[in-house]
C-alpha cells in the first residue's frame, strides 16, 4: 500500500475514533485489511532466488569455473595444471605438506583397502563406534594437553553443532566480530543474547563482556567468550593471552577454533594456545583434520565432564555418520609424523618467513600477519582484481585465491597466499617477481575494466 492510503487510513482512523464511531470504524477496518490482503500476493520460493542470486552469484554467469569452483587438476601440491597449463599453487591450505607425502598415502591407501568407505556404518552413539575412535581421541587429548577429545565427522558443522549444545537461552555469547563462518552460524542458532567485539579489540571485547556479565546476572545465565586460534582470512592469532586474562576480572568460558593452528604453531605444534603459553585458560580447544593434516572431519577438546557431555548432546553427531575409519586410521599416522618430524613445521616457517619478507621488502602491504597465512592487501574495484587476477594465472602462471566485496569493503583487494612445507625457494621466487610486476601494472591502471573477464564454462551458462 502506497505511503498516501497509509497516511488516509491513519488520518480516517484518528476521525472515527475520536467521534467514537464503533460500527463505522470497525467497517471501515475490515475494509482496509481486505485491501491489505489483496496487495500482498504469495511469492514462489524459487522465483526470488532467480531474480537475485546474491553478492557474489551476480557474477557467476561470467565466473564459474574459473574465478569461483575453479578446477585444479593433478597431484595435490605447489604444481599442479588449471585449464591445460601449469600452474604455481598458493590456495592450499595443505600447510605441512602431509597430503601428499609418501608414508600417508600408503598409510590411507592401505586403509581403504582394508576398510573400504563406509566403515563404520551409523552414528558412533549406535553403531559406529570403534576402538580406533577412542585410541584417535586419547593421542589427540595427549598431544594438546587437554582431559578428553571428541571426533566430529565435518569440522564446520561440529563447531556449529557444539555451540547449540553448550548454550541455553539464558546465556550469553561474546565472539569476535571477524569470526569463521562456521562460529557465525552457531551463535546464530543461540536463542539467547550475544555481543560482537570488534576482531581483536581487547577494550572492545572487555566492553561487551562488562554488558554480557550485567546481563547474565539478571537471567541467571553464564558466559561463553568465542574466537579463532587463527583466523584464516588476515593472518593474525586471536588475542588469546588477552582474552584468558580477562578471568580474573569476569567470570566466563572460552572457546576456540584453532582450524588454521593447529599442527604447526607452538614448540610442538599443538597450537596458537600453545604458541601464546596460555592453553590452561582456554576451556574448549577445536581443530579441524583438514588443514595441517590433510584428512577430514574435526575434533574438540576440553574437560572430561564437559567432552562426555557434548557426545550426548552434539545433534550432528548423534544423528550423523561416524568418521570413516580409513580416515581415522590415517589420522593416526599424520599424529605420528606431526609428533616425530619437527621438521615439517621448521621449513613451513623458513617458507613462510622468506616469502612474507620478500613481500614486504618490496613494499607490499601484509597486514598484521603473524601465521602463514599471507594476505596482499591492495585497492582496487572487482573488475580491476579479476583481472589481474587472469593475468597471474594465465601469463604467469600463478594460482592464488582473491577476495573482494561484499567479503570486505569497496575498493578493496586482497590476494590471499598459504605457504606450505612442500615450497621450495624458487617457487618463492617466482611468485615475488610475479606479484612485482602485476602490482606496477595495478598501479598503473593497466586492469581497469567495465566488468571482469568472461571466463565462464560455457557449459554452467
């Protein structure tokens, strides 16, 4: 209904009503929620995902299957082929190198064989427990100092999934504002309150706690503080030490996602709680089995009381396949290699500190970085990225990821790089030189464009 009926029907209302016209006025109502009724016609489902395919679908018609669900092709590692040519890979996330590595290969292809994929079948809670799982659980609860670990067969639904069981309505959620997905979708699920601090603001965060404790107090609720061991888009560890120290002024638990941490950072690898020396204060440790060890699936760590709880009470779990036990078994010997060969971790950081230097020397902005994820932060609108983008993979041989709005801000570009074990100096070398000279053509308004390139398969449009 137009603004000029709402104002009549107001104006008419206020007339009745002050006349203390009943039969007319309730006449003249049942009127206007006909009209009402009539303007407001049912919408399909379907219609309005084709009219609007997003932020980021409005360029899949020209994308797909190249800036976004490209296909790399070949073994996983730095050189792999995209589109028939060979490529310089910096968007794995495979950052001890195990993937790939000989001993784990045979370890998972004699797994598979013995176990095939559906071993074991139904929800551990039912069927599909097995004295691998546990044995999996004790080495892992050992190696990062904690009481008990439970599996999670998907690493973003088992943070989603523990945030609904660890919470009632009564209490409150304090998360960093830059949190993963996965951690956003949880508190989502949370039917009570909860308080965004500004990413890595500790005055921030101690104003929302002071909020939090105020409320929690009138409902007779607790607190549960979230953040990232490291968070996976800028680089930087979560201001764990910090946070830890806020218990002694306020009374809350703490959960992390060490997702991109864990198995690299700290003396042994055991993660960025480690790496700050602050693990005795984070209640709640989760990691995924994606990243530093190339597997699947996920875990969480804490408190034997609080662990037995969350197998009775984590839905995706309960009503979920078990973790396939190829993959445990391999599980096993990526915990071994993380445990014995220091030396994985030693040349993930010698690659990580000679690419990040090389960056920097060259005058590249890369943020506040203090882990190997290595952002390149430039300005420039989408058209502009995306095709320098082309320009690094098809003249240069260079395959990294971008990211662009609505991700982050108008104008913004950032080239997100993960150096890995599995590197060698000249890959290093090669990539400097590229990003060099791509980012003199950037400056120089060589990319500038209308849209960005069509690179679609022809067969998705």
């Amino acid at each position: 209904m137009n603004k000029a009926l709402i104002h009549l029907f107001l104006l008419t209302n206020k007339i009745l009503t002050k006349h203390n016209c009943g039969i007319i006025l309730l006449l003249f109502k049942v009127r206007v929620s006909s009209r009402f009724k009539q303007e407001i016609n049912m919408a399909d489902v379907f219609e309005k995902l084709v009219k609007d395919s997003g932020p980021i679908g409005a360029y899949m018609d020209r994308a797909h299957g190249y800036f976004a669900f490209p296909k790399l092709e070949g073994e996983l590692g730095p050189h792999m082929k995209f589109r028939g040519k060979d490529v310089l890979v910096w968007s794995l996330n495979n950052y001890l190198g195990l993937v790939n590595h000989p001993e784990i290969r045979k370890v998972d292809a004699e797994a598979a064989a013995k176990y095939g994929m559906g071993n074991p079948m139904g929800a551990r809670m039912m069927s599909g427990n097995t004295a691998k799982h546990e044995e999996l659980e004790k080495v892992i609860s050992e190696f990062v100092d904690r009481e008990d670990t439970m599996l999670l067969n998907f690493g973003y639904q088992g943070v989603l999934s523990c945030i609904d069981a660890l919470v009632n309505r009564r209490d409150v959620i304090v998360y960093d504002a830059e949190s993963h997905a996965c951690i956003v979708d949880g508190v989502r699920l949370h039917m009570g309150h909860r308080y965004a601090f500004k990413h890595n603001d500790i005055e921030d965060c101690e104003k929302q706690l002071q909020r939090a404790t105020e409320l929690a107090n009138k409902q007779g609720g607790g607190i549960l503080v979230i953040t990232e061991g490291v968070f996976g888009m800028d680089g930087e560890q979560g201001i764990l030490k910090e946070i830890v120290a806020l218990k002694n002024k306020y009374e809350f638990r703490i959960f992390i996602d060490d997702a991109h941490g864990f198995g690299y950072m700290g003396p042994k690898g055991a993660g960025a709680d480690s790496a700050q020396d602050c693990q005795n204060g984070i209640d709640l440790y989760f990691s995924s089995m994606v990243k530093s060890l190339g597997s699947l699936g996920g875990f969480i760590c804490g408190p034997k009381a609080v662990i037995k709880y969350l197998r009775y009470n984590v839905r995706s779990q309960i009503f979920a396949k078990s973790v396939p036990l190829l993959v445990v078994e391999g599980m096993l010997k990526r915990m071994d290699m993380i445990k014995t060969m220091p030396e994985l971790r030693e040349k993930l950081w010698y690659n990580v500190n000679r690419l990040q230097t090389g960056l920097k020397e060259r005058g590249f902005d890369i943020g506040d970085t203090n882990s190997p994820v290595t952002p390149i932060y430039m300005k420039g609108d989408v058209p502009e990225a995306t095709q320098m983008v082309m320009d690094l993979r098809e003249n240069y041989g260079i395959f990294c990821s971008i990211v662009v709005y609505p991700v982050i801000p108008k104008g913004d570009i950032i080239y997100r790089l993960i150096p890995t074990a599995s590197h060698c100096d000249e890959d290093i070398d090669i990539t400097l030189k590229a990003f060099e000279e791509t980012k003199q053509k950037l400056d120089a308004g060589f990319y500038k464009a209308d849209k960005i390139p069509d690179m679609a398969e022809k067969s998705f449009v």
